[in-house]
C-alpha cells in the first residue's frame, strides 16, 4: 500500500476534535449571526451572504445532536464545497492544519450506525488525541439539500 501524506484541518466540536480534508474547505469565517429560514431543519441555523450569494449554515453540534454553546462569538463558519453548492458549517474552535499520512487513518469503528458512517471517514491518531474525521461534503443527505440549498 502506498502511503500519501494529506492536509487536514482540525476543529473542535464540544470539546471533541474532529478534522476534514483542507481540500473540502473554501474558506473559514468568523462567526456572524445567520438570518432564520421559517420551516428549516432544526440543524440549519439559517443563511449568511456570502461572496454576493446566499450561504446556507448548519450547526454541526446539532447535526450531531451534541449540546451547542450558546455564546457562539468565537465560533467559525467552515465553507464546505459541495460540487457547485457551498454550505457553511459553525464549529466551536479551528486549531489548526497539519500533514496526515494516510496509514494513520483508521476505518470507523463497526458501531457507527448507517447514518454516521456517510460522514465518518475514519479515526486518526495524533499525539495521544483520536479525531472523527469528517467527510463535510456528505454532511446532509440528498434531500436535506434540496431544503434548504
């Protein structure tokens, strides 16, 4: 098997450390109070302007049914390409970026269930830490798009 080194940005969740591939990231904003969408799913904290179009945010703490800060001015939005659509995504804390080798990434655990798995990649192993890593770009399902895109 042939290693390869990728990028990964690393962010915290809750107090949990989770990472994504840098290159399904476009940008990372600081926070700023998203306009409610009436009738969106309870995950979906509403829209921002971004770049002149309309970007569409998602609380990850809620699409994890983990419990939310209710402070959210040090959080940042993580703009996620999803091929032509772009979504942004509201993490408590990003730490930073670093080279992963492939090698180290292992396949999630048999108990993640169906849905988890479509956005878990794997575990990494760094410095005594173990991060989810996320697949961002998988992060709603098909449908959930067509409601909020």
């Amino acid at each position: 098997m042939n290693e390869k080194e990728i990028k990964i940005l690393i962010f915290s969740l809750n107090g949990e450390y989770y990472a994504t591939n840098i290159m399904e990231i476009e940008r990372i904003l600081g926070f700023e109070e998203p306009t409610v969408l009436p009738d969106a799913p309870d995950f979906v904290e509403g829209v921002i302007n971004y770049e002149g179009s309309i970007l569409p945010v998602v609380s990850l703490s809620k699409r994890f049914n983990l419990p939310s800060k209710i402070d959210n001015k040090d959080s940042k939005i993580i703009v996620v390409k999803q091929e032509e659509n772009k979504i942004g995504i509201i993490v408590d804390i990003v730490s930073e970026v670093r080279d992963v080798n492939t090698k180290d990434i292992e396949n999630p655990p048999e108990i993640a269930t169906t849905i988890s798995k479509r956005y878990i990649k794997g575990l990494i192993k760094i410095d005594k830490k173990i991060l989810i890593f996320l697949n961002l770009g998988s992060i709603l399902t098909e449908e959930e798009k067509q409601l909020i895109v």
